[in-house]
C-alpha cells in the first residue's frame, strides 16, 4: 500500500527515489512495483495493473512510475472515503 500511496503522490518518480524514500531494498521495490504493474513478470501473469513502470526518456536504464487509469480511480476513491 505504501507503494501506491508514494506514486500517487509523486507521479513520474524514478523507483530509486522510490526505494529511498521508503527505505526499501531494490528487489523488495522492483516486487511491489511488478505487482503493482500489468504484468508480473517473475509469475508470468496479470498483476495489479494499478501503476505504470516505463523507462526514462534521459536515462534509459532508470524507470519512472505512474498511475494507470485504475489506479487513479482507486486512488479517488480512498480520498472519497478519508475525506466524507
């Protein structure tokens, strides 16, 4: 859940800063995003499909998160709840 919450808070923010922030280890962010993502790609089948992993366009072997249109959706609904 921290995950989500962090790119939805900072949407197109490369997963280093990711793992900094939340003090996680690479392979515990590249898990959660890859859960996070489309496609999970240690278990070869459809994840979460709640985020979006693409390469950098400065820096190829960087990757920079955002939400999908189902994670927005999800995003506004917590918002919705928290805030009534």
């Amino acid at each position: 859940m921290a995950t989500l919450l962090w790119v939805a808070s900072h949407e197109g923010g490369h997963k280093t800063a990711l793992e900094q922030d939340l003090n996680l280890s690479t392979a515990s962010t590249s898990r959660n995003t890859d859960w996070l993502a489309k496609k999970n790609p240690i278990l070869g089948r459809p994840a979460l499909g709640l985020i979006v992993k693409e390469p950098d366009e400065c820096n190829k072997r960087r990757v920079t998160l955002s939400l999908s249109s189902k994670g927005r959706d999800l995003i506004k609904t917590i918002k919705e709840i928290l805030y009534e």
